[in-house]
C-alpha cells in the first residue's frame, strides 16, 4: 500500500527527481513545494512510497542530505478542497 511521506528541511535547491532518486525505487510522484511569489522552494516536498512506512521513516528521518537534516513522516491526510474560491469574483 502507498503512503504519502512528508520531506522537510530540504536544501533549496533540490529538484523532484533528486527526491524521487533518494527514496529509491519505491518513490514515486515527488513533489517540491514552491513559494508562488518568489518561485523558490519553499524547503519540504512529498513523494508517494510504495515501501515499508516503518522502514523509510527509520531509514531517511534525521540522515543529513546537502547539508541538512532531513525530517521525514507520513504527511497528514490532505483537506478537503474548498471549491468556492471559483464562485469569487
């Protein structure tokens, strides 16, 4: 079963497939979170893992990558979308 991890404290300037390729081959579906205004990272992503949760969480959390520490866990359910943004004008 796919989990959704949370990646945080990433350096700036990771790219999706660095993340993708750090998780391995049970990765899939990285995703870098961009600041809109500045178009810089925002310094944390998710992926999807097809793995053992325990496992990756045991393996990556707390490992240094680019210099930094990295802080993994499953990422909360995502909230429902609020559609009535479209109805604002």
């Amino acid at each position: 079963m796919s989990a959704r991890l949370y990646v945080g404290n990433l350096p700036y300037n990771t790219t999706e497939r660095e993340l993708q390729d750090l998780f391995g081959p049970a990765a899939s579906k990285a995703k870098i979170i961009i600041d809109r205004e500045t178009g810089q990272s925002k310094g944390f992503g998710f992926l999807e893992y097809d793995g053992d949760l325990n496992a990756v969480l045991a393996e990556f959390d707390g490992i240094d990558f680019g210099g930094r520490t990295l802080r993994v866990r499953e990422a909360d359910p995502r909230p429902p979308r609020n559609d009535d943004r479209r109805e604002r004008h």
